[in-house]
C-alpha cells in the first residue's frame, strides 16, 4: 500500500499493527517514494536472498583456472 507522509505519520500505530500482519507500505513525499516498511521477519529472508544471489553473481565473474590455497602461498613466494 502507498501512503503519503502526512497519512504515514497520522496513522503510524495502526500502520504498524498491520505490518505485523504482513502487509508493507510504501511511503511518498510529493508523489515520490522514499521508504518501504515491512515486516521484519520478511526483511530478514530478502537480505538472505540478496546475499546468496550477489555470491553467486561473484562466483560466476571469477575467472582463471582453479587452484590450492598451498598453491597461492607458494606462488607468492620467491
């Protein structure tokens, strides 16, 4: 749901009881959202979800053939 600033700070408690039902909001200023409430089991699950695809993103740019930790410290040395 959208709501305004104004509304948002009119109706916080009961905005609250409802997102501890589930719902989200998003909230504007002058027609522009600025923020998003959700509940904070939910925020939890999104930022693992974030975390798994941005690792999975980095896996797949790494590039060069595999190799050992061993192998690194022994190149490294002279």
């Amino acid at each position: 749901m959208t709501i305004g600033t104004f509304d948002a700070k009119t109706h916080l408690s009961e905005m609250l009881d409802e997102i501890q039902k589930g719902r989200d909001y998003v909230i504007t200023k002058r027609g522009v959202p600025i923020a998003r409430l959700i509940p904070y089991a939910e925020d939890k699950k999104v930022s693992r979800r974030k975390i798994t695809k941005e690792l999975k993103e980095i896996r797949n740019r790494t590039t060069g053939e595999p190799f050992s930790i061993r192998e690194a410290i022994e190149d490294g040395r002279p």
